[in-house]
C-alpha cells in the first residue's frame, strides 16, 4: 500500500473567464456534480447572473479583470468569504489572436501574453499562498490549447502563451510536491467568441483531419476538468489533449 499523501477533492472551485464559452460549461458543470463555484470575467453574461441568482449561497460572480491584480484579489477575498475557502482553480479566461505574427502589433502581443500567460501565473500564486497558508491541499487546472503542441498561422504569441502555461503546469507540480495536483487541459478548438473569427474553410480543415470526424465540443472538455478537480487520482504535471485526435 502506498502511503503518498491523498489530495482531496476541490469544493470550492474558482473559475477564471467563466461567463461564457466553455468557462460558462464548467461552472455549470462543477455546479451540477455538487462544487460551490466562483466565477468572474470583465462582463458577467445573463448566463452567469443567472446561476449566481439561483444560488447565491453556491455561486459568486464577479466583474474582474484578470489583468488587473488588486481587484482578483479583492474577489478572492469576497470568495472566501461568501463561499469558504478556495481549493481548486480553473484558470480559464484568455483571448484569442487572429493575425499573422508580423501584423501583430507590440501592442497586442503585450496584452495577449498578459492576459493569458502573466495573470494566470500571478493568480494561481495568489491562490496557492492562501492554500498552503491554511494548509489545505488543492487542485490547480489550466486551460491551454492544442497550439502548444502544433503549429497554426495567425496565432503565434496565442501559442506562446499557452505553451508557457503547460510548462508552468509541470514546474509548478514538481515544486509543490504533491501537496497539489497541478494539470493542463489541451483542447482543440471548438464553437466559441474566441474560435468565431476562424472561416469555414479552416474549420472544415480541422474536421477533415479529425479522426473523430467533428469539432471538439465543450461538453467533451468539462468531464476531464471536473475529474482532475473532483476524482480521486494522481495524475499530476500532465497535459491532457482533448481533440479527437486530429493532433495525433
Ligand atoms: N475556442 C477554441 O477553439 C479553443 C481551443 C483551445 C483552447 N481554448 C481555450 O479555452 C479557454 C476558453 O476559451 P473560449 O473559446 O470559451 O473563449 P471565449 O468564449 O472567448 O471566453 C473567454 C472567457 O474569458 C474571459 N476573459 C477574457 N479576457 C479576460 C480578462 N482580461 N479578464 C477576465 N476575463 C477575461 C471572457 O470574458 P470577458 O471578455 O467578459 O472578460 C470569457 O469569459 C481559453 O483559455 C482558450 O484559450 C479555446
């Protein structure tokens, strides 16, 4: 028998960017398998008030920009104290790019990485200090993205960022030694805002050359982000592909 320390299952789940698209999908899953949730983006959606109305004493909802580091902070705050402490994180809330790299202004690539590599590393620390300060074991997931691992015009320092998030994602479950399980989901692309600016060409692309012949959907993503934040497993500093494998 193994006696390696067991990190229980999050209950209270934070979830970055969880207004809309598949952050929206995993709040209302989380919520539907029992998880008190936290969710913010700079708008809070009708989607999401919704929820926080219904049950206000399992939902809160902020507008925050992850961006901005005095106000998560001040939610994080405002969710411990409405919901319990945080034990589980969904880093989720990143935008997109749609330009080829030498059109993409300095600018844009400044804002890109800041939203998508910079916050999520400055928020997960934020939340680990508070965990490890109350000793509580957590479970840290990170949504990156299938442009980690293969190439696609117009999304260079997109990639950028979420390939650093998947090698933060092994370093940090190194580092914490295994007081938390720390994971990357790796979609490919699906139905969103962000994925809206692809053309019908490029998506047609995609199926073609996905074996399961069709998009992913973000009904098939949730499940494995609940598991690596409510099943009891050891799956720690991996990243977790979810595209049918058209990566493959
Ligand atoms: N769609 C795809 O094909 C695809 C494929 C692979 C991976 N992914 C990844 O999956 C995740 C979800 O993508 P999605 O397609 O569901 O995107 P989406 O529909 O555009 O939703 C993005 C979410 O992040 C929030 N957000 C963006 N910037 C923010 C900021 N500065 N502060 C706080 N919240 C912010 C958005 O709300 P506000 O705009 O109101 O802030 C929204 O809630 C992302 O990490 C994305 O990179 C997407």
């Amino acid at each position: 028998m193994s006696d390696s320390p067991l990190v229980p299952p999050s209950t209270v789940v934070l979830v970055s960017g969880g207004s809309r698209g598949l952050g929206l999908a995993i709040v209302t899953d989380l919520l539907d398998a029992g998880v008190r949730v936290a969710a913010f983006a700079r708008t809070v959606t009708p989607e999401l008030e919704k929820l926080a109305a219904e049950q206000p004493d399992r939902v809160h909802a902020g507008a925050v920009d992850v961006t901005d580091p005095a106000a998560t902070q001040a939610f994080v705050r405002e969710v411990e104290e409405r919901l319990g402490p945080i034990d589980g994180v969904v880093n989720n809330a990143a935008v997109g790019q749609d330009s080829l790299h030498v059109h993409t202004s300095t600018g844009d690539i400044a804002r890109i990485i800041e939203t998508n590599l910079t916050a999520p590393l400055q928020l997960t620390r934020l939340v680990i200090r508070r965990m490890l300060g109350k000793g509580l074991r957590g479970r840290i997931v990170n949504i990156t993205s299938i442009c980690a691992q293969r190439g696609f015009p117009g999304l260079v320092a997109y990639s950028a960022t979420k390939g650093g998030m998947d090698a933060a994602t092994r370093s940090l479950a190194r580092e914490l030694g295994g007081r938390m399980l720390v994971n990357s989901v790796a979609p490919g692309f699906f139905a969103s805002e962000m994925s809206a600016v692809l053309g019908s060409t490029q998506l047609d692309q995609i199926v073609r050359r996905t074996p399961t012949g069709h998009l992913t959907e973000p009904a098939e993503v949730v499940p494995v982000v609940r598991m690596l934040l409510c099943e009891q497993t050891n799956i720690n500093g991996q990243v977790i592909v979810v595209d049918g494998a058209a990566s493959v």
